[in-house]
C-alpha cells in the first residue's frame, strides 16, 4: 500500500525557498535568525533533498540535548524528517545510539541523533563516518581548543572521510563575541569556504506562514527592553548584561493570606489548594560554601500556571543527618498544608549520590512514597530563557513566604567579566542555590509550559 504525503504545507518565502535552494550547491549552510522564522524546517527540508543522493550511509542530527534533537529536528511540529520521509522511516537503535532508518532512492540510511551541549558529548558519535550533518541551536553545541573533546570539531573530524560532507546548522542569535561566529560561521563568510558557503539571517516577519495576528501574540509575550526580545524578535546578535530576570515584576509575588490562583487579568479567582493538581520538589545541595535550597513547586490544571509554593535554604554547614532531618520536616509540612495534592516527583542535584541515597532511604522509613530522581540539569541557559518567558507570559508565580527565591530571581545578574559567552554570575555573591533547585523542580514540564503558553 503506498503511503501519501500528508503534510499540511503552508507558504515560504522567496528568502526560505533561495536558502533550501542553495543548500544543494554549498557545503556549508546555516540558518539564523529570530524564533518561529522557520529555520529548522527549511533545513530539514534542504536536508532530507540532499540525504536522498547521497553515497554516505550514516548522517549526523544534533541538538543541545538528544531530546531537543528528535524534538526540533525528528519531529519539528510535523514538517521534520520523521513526517517528511513518512512511509519509508522507522526510529530505532544502531549500537545503543538512537536512529531514524531511512529508505531512500539510493538505499537504506541511517541518521544519528546526538546531544551535544555537555563536555563529554563528542563520545556518542564517535566511531562512524558522517556524510551530512543537521544541527538545531549550534551555539548551544559543546566547543572548546580541544579537537579531541569539542563536539562541533569531532563531528568536523568525523566527516573527513564521507563522499560529500555537508552540514546544516540553525541558530537564534547569540553574543556576538561568540566562538561560534569567531571560529565558525563568520570566519568562513570572511576567509571564504571552498565547497561553498550559504548563510541567510531570517527574522520573524520572513515567515509567511504565520499570520499578522499571531506574529503580534508572540511579540507581545517579550519584554522590549530585553536581550530576548533582541534576539529572538529582531533577530539581533547582542551582548548580555545586567539583570537577568528583567520580566520579573512584583505582581509575580502573591501574598500569602489569598491562597488563590491568577487569572489572566491578574485576579484571583478559586483556592490554591484546589487549584493545584501536583507538586513536585527540586534540591540543590551546598558545596564549596554555597547552601542547600529545597523548593516546591505547584501546577494548576493544564499547566496554564505553576507556582513555587514552599521553600527552605539552608545557608549553614550541616552534617548529612541533620540535613536528611530537614528534608523530611520540609515534606511534612508541604504535606500539611497541602494534605490533598501529590507530590510526584524529587529531582536532586545528579553531583551528591551519598546524599540522594540517604534521602531515598529516610522516605521510605517515614512512610513518604515519593520518587526521587536526579535533575535533569539541561544547559543553564536554556533555564534562564524558560523563566525569563514564564514571567513575560504570567505564567509562573511564587508566594511570598519564598523569601530567598524571590531575592534570587531579582539579584541575578550576567557575569560582566566573561565577553565571550552568556553566563549566570556564579562567585558567591549571589544565590545560585535556590534558582537551580526552582530549575530541577520543573526542567521535566518545560516543554510543555512553554507549548500551553
């Protein structure tokens, strides 16, 4: 039975079509520009074009993470590679690495999805020969001098000896200062590429399939005085500074004796503790003289808002049982006050076993059936756009009891010292602790946070 193309296509531009359209003639091809400007769509398209003739087996698809990879790039809201190879694909392992087998017009092909923001990322694709190489959000790729441990230059190295290498890359814009552009996409524009060179900035405007209506929604969810908007509206490369959390305003604060749920204008409406659905609790634990901070977190129904209702920062040394003490007290009382809401889920920082276990152990012996797992940790980056969006949307609130999460978020602030890269001061001075354990306790919904916006 043959399968027919079920793709719901809606208008390009002439820019998107000239882009797809050079993709064939050049060896590098690269996409920037603002969010929903369809960048990761045209190169797929240009992709899956180019993965049909070539000679090369095995091909390369990576994100910051292996999920955003199969996310942006397998799925990409029904116009990625899995719905435009429908009927000739099938996702599946090749040597514990996750693969999209493709049937194609000159034979089976197998593309590697990868991660590629952490150190250590280079080592899932070692061992192949790549032909063409599809990446989403580059800049978050993991680079440094060391060709041995840079994903970006291992994946470089593991082309060297395909038929026909390519790659594709996609980018919002990033500091200007960035190797990415110093090493990589401006330095070839500059000095020239032999094999061809396509590089086109796209903004939000480009996007034909969009309607004004919209365009004017997505705009109006960003602060104009901010680096995102900058970026990811204008599509401008911009160097971060200042204050982090600069759509963080004090009506995200709700007062503790209302107890009720905002509405989209900003009123209150019903009981919080009927509006929550289920809690769930991030833990950073202290090292190098920084504190631990318990936070919890709740999630009305829908995930149309989430709240940080509960939080313990610990600014002191304490032994692992006096902290393991703690911990308990602060389920307890979470339990208390919100005797009919589950907690689902604990993610702890992944970089204290011993602690995790004990955790683990003092839950069971005190009747507590709530999993504990370890924090996603994803890049921090990416966390920092979460919330700079969910408080740009009015999304996320935080009651005021949580007193040290609240001075977090508003002291934030980039690290002046660092021109290069957008980095989160980390020098002691400010409290890191309770933003990475606010982080932990929602890094599994972000996704779906963001989609219900």
């Amino acid at each position: 039975m043959k399968l027919t193309q079920t793709i719901n296509w809606l208008p390009f531009s002439n820019k998107h079509v000239n882009y797809i359209l050079a993709c064939k003639n050049n060896k590098a091809n690269v996409a920037e520009g603002a969010v929903r400007a369809a960048k990761t769509i045209c190169n797929c398209i240009a992709f899956s074009l180019c993965l049909e003739y070539s000679k090369d087996k095995f091909h390369l698809a990576s994100g910051s993470t292996l999920a955003n990879a199969k996310l942006n790039i397998g799925d990409c809201n029904g116009y990625g590679l899995e719905h435009l190879f429908r009927g000739r694909c099938h996702w599946g392992k090749y040597k514990e690495n996750d693969a999209l087998f493709v049937n194609t017009k000159t034979g089976e092909k197998i593309i590697i999805f990868a991660g590629g923001g952490q150190a250590d990322s280079y080592k899932k694709i070692l061992g192949n020969s790549y032909g063409l190489w599809i990446a989403t959000e580059i800049n978050e790729h993991y680079d440094s001098e060391d060709s041995k441990e840079s994903f970006i230059k291992v994946a470089f190295a593991r082309q060297l000896a395909s038929y026909n290498p390519k790659w594709f890359w996609d980018l919002n814009p990033s500091n200007p200062n960035s190797s990415i552009y110093t090493e990589y996409i401006d330095s070839w524009k500059i000095k020239g590429l032999i094999g061809g060179y396509n590089y086109q900035h796209f903004n939000i405007y480009d996007n034909a399939a969009i309607t004004e209506e919209r365009k004017k929604e997505i705009i109006s969810q960003y602060d104009i005085n901010s680096i995102w908007y900058q970026r990811d509206i204008l599509g401008l490369r911009v160097v971060a500074e200042g204050r982090i959390y600069q759509e963080f305003k004090k009506y995200h604060v709700i007062k503790m004796p209302e107890w009720n749920e905002i509405d989209e204008n900003g009123n209150y409406t019903h009981s919080l503790r009927k509006a929550l659905k289920f809690i769930t609790i991030g833990i950073d634990f202290g090292g190098n003289g920084s504190a631990h901070s318990f936070n919890a977190t709740g999630f009305c129904e829908g995930f149309k808002k989430f709240i940080t209702i509960k939080q313990k920062r610990i600014n002191k040394r304490i032994d692992d049982i006096k902290l393991t003490q703690e911990f308990i007290k602060f389920i307890k009382e979470l339990k208390e006050e919100y005797p009919n809401v589950n907690i689902v889920d604990i993610r702890c920082d992944s970089a204290e076993q011993t602690l995790i276990a004990g955790f683990e152990k003092a839950l069971i012996e005190n009747n507590l059936g709530i999993p504990i797992n370890n924090a996603i940790k994803g890049l921090i980056l990416n966390r920092i756009r979460f919330y700079c969006k969910m408080f740009s949307t009015n999304k996320y609130y935080i009651l005021e009891c949580c007193e040290d999460l609240i001075n977090a978020f508003n002291t934030a602030i980039y690290n002046p010292k660092n021109k290069k890269e957008d980095e989160r001061l980390d020098d002691g001075t400010q409290d890191i602790d309770s933003l990475d354990a606010q982080e932990y306790s929602t890094e599994p919904y972000m996704t779906i946070l963001i989609q219900t916006g």
